[in-house]
C-alpha cells in the first residue's frame, strides 16, 4: 500500500529514541494504523536523500520476522526523515522487559525459545542480503498482538550508521565486545546482543555490572566490565522453582561467547537443539503478550 505522508492523522506518541520520536498515525483513507518514525537529529541533512534512496532497500524486505516497511519521505523542508511502518500492538521488548520487571512476571523458557528463534530467523534473513542489524536490543524488538517477533532499526543505511558511529547515541551496553573495543565485527556481533537481550528478559536484569557488585557506575565503566568481565551463565533459582534446561544453557553460552570469531553465526544456532525443540513447540505468544499488556 502507498500512503499519502499529509494525510496521516497522529493517533499517540508511541515512544522516543536518541534520534527522533515515534508515533501511531491512521491512514484516513483506509482507516489503516502505522507507526511513524521521524529522525530529527542526523550528522549531515544534505545527505538525506542519500539516506532516503537507501532506505528503499527496505522496500524489498520481506519477511514475518522484520518489521513491514511502507515508505519514507522527507519533511519540514527536507530537514527531517520519516519512515512508516507497520504498527506492533505488543509493543517493543523493551516496553514489556519494562512490564515484566515491574510485576515482577516471570518469562516460560518457551516463551524466550520463540523470541530467540524469531530474532534468528530475522538476523539470518537480513545476512542473505549481506545486512547487518548492528543495534539488536530489545527497543529494536516489536511484538505484534498474536505474539510474533519482528526486527526494525537495522543498518541499511550507510549513512545513518556513518552518523551515528562514535558518538556517544551510537553506543549501546547490547554491543559485542568487538564493536566495543573498535574491531572489525560480522553478523556474529548481533548474536551477542541477542544473548545479552535474552539472559535481560529471562533474569529482569540487565547482566553487567555482574550482580554483587557496585549497581551504579559510570557507562564508560559499564563499557569496559562488557569487555573484561566474566560473560554472563544462566542462573538458576531453585527458591522459586526455576531450573533452566541443558539445551538453553548451552544455547546462551554460544550466544555469549566473547571472541566475535568463536561465536557462532544465527544460521549455525537456528539448528541449536534448544531452537529446534522450541520450534517444534506450539507457544501461545499471544496470551503471553495479552498478560502482560494487562498487568
Ligand atoms: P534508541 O534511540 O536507543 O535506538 P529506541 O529504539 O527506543 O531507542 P526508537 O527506535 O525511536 O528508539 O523507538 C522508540 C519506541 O517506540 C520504541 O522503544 C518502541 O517502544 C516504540 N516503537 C517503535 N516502532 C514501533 C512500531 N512499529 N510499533 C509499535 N511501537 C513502536
Ligand atoms: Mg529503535
């Protein structure tokens, strides 16, 4: 569908990055709902058409495990890039990560199989056509109402990637330690972060600094413990009744790995034991998403 950037009415605010703002808007005409992104800030503004031809890589994208992209525009004199997409009721991971930490909800080992074997699905797609995502966190993680995982935000874009490279916006505590320390990195960079959003969702705590340790310090600090410190392992809480399988233990350990050339790519994990036995698994997402979007 094409739709008519003017003549979007804005439902609400959905939320707000270091770039730019994001908002639910209605298509009058047919009465369809999409998200639209506006980026304010870039390093050059002369370059936006350049970034706007590049975003036309998205157009081709087509997969159920990245977000549906429905055009990009210019406005405001060509001052600021908007981009429409597909609206995700459930939210970002983020906002349920969020949910979860305040309800203190729990996540089923199902459940964090399906988010792993969608964002797998996702990474591999966007590697047959030589992309990589480079900023997998769960904000870049949207969740549709019947509960499926879709990728959004990921590097098409030369230019946008150019802008926001070292700057401080650019840096993430869900990037590989090889990115971290200015390395060359692959595709195997994003399995990394996918771990560290992973092992997040399923303790609701965001691993680094490791626990015991000092809670509060410095990002530059918080950078160098994602360097230097022990990778985060699975832990179990027999308190509650919580013991994690082999099969996901093992998965979050390859994930983990810290050499960005040891860890495997998300083509060679799709046939991890614990993605296939997931796969085989009938989850119900949907519920899963309805429970928290209402607690
Ligand atoms: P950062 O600037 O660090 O990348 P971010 O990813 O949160 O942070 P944005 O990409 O601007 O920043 O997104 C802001 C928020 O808007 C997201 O966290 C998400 O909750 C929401 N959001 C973005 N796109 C959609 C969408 N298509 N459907 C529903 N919600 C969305
Ligand atoms: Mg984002």
């Amino acid at each position: 569908p094409v739709f008519d950037p003017s003549k979007l009415v804005v439902v609400r605010r959905l939320g707000e990055g270091s770039g730019g703002a994001v908002e639910l808007v209605r298509d009058p005409g047919t009465g369809r709902l999409l998200a639209k992104k506006v980026i304010a800030r870039t390093a050059n503004p002369a370059m936006h058409r350049q970034l706007l031809r590049e975003l036309e890589f998205l157009d081709a994208c087509s997969s159920p495990y990245i977000v549906d992209h429905y055009g990009s525009f210019l406005a405001d004199h060509d001052s600021q890039v908007g981009i429409l997409m597909e609206y995700c009721e459930g939210g970002s991971l983020d906002s349920l990560l969020r949910r979860m930490k305040e309800t203190g909800m729990r996540c089923s080992e199902h459940v964090l199989g399906r988010i792993a074997s969608s964002v797998l699905r996702g990474l591999d797609y966007l590697h047959e056509r030589r992309i990589i995502h480079r900023d997998i966190k769960p904000s870049n993680i949207l969740v549709t109402k019947s509960g499926q995982c879709k990728l959004c935000d990921f590097g098409v874009s030369g230019e946008l990637i150019d802008s926001v490279a070292g700057t401080f916006t650019g840096t993430s505590y869900y990037m590989a330690p090889e990115r971290i320390q200015g390395k060359p990195y692959s595709i195997r960079a994003d399995v990394w972060s996918l771990g560290l959003t992973l092992h997040e969702i399923a303790h609701l705590r965001f691993p680094f600094p490791p626990e015991g340790e000092s809670e509060y310090v410095a990002p530059i600090e918080l950078l160098s413990y994602i360097v230097t410190a022990l990778v985060p392992v699975m832990i179990d809480d027999e308190s509650i009744g919580r013991v994690w399988s082999e099969g996901i233990k093992s998965f979050m350990g390859l994930c983990l790995i810290r050499s960005g050339t040891e860890r495997p790519s998300p083509r060679e994990l799709l046939s991890h034991p614990f993605i296939l036995t997931s796969e085989a698994k009938k989850v119900n997402m949907a519920k899963w998403v309805a429970a928290l979007l209402d607690a």
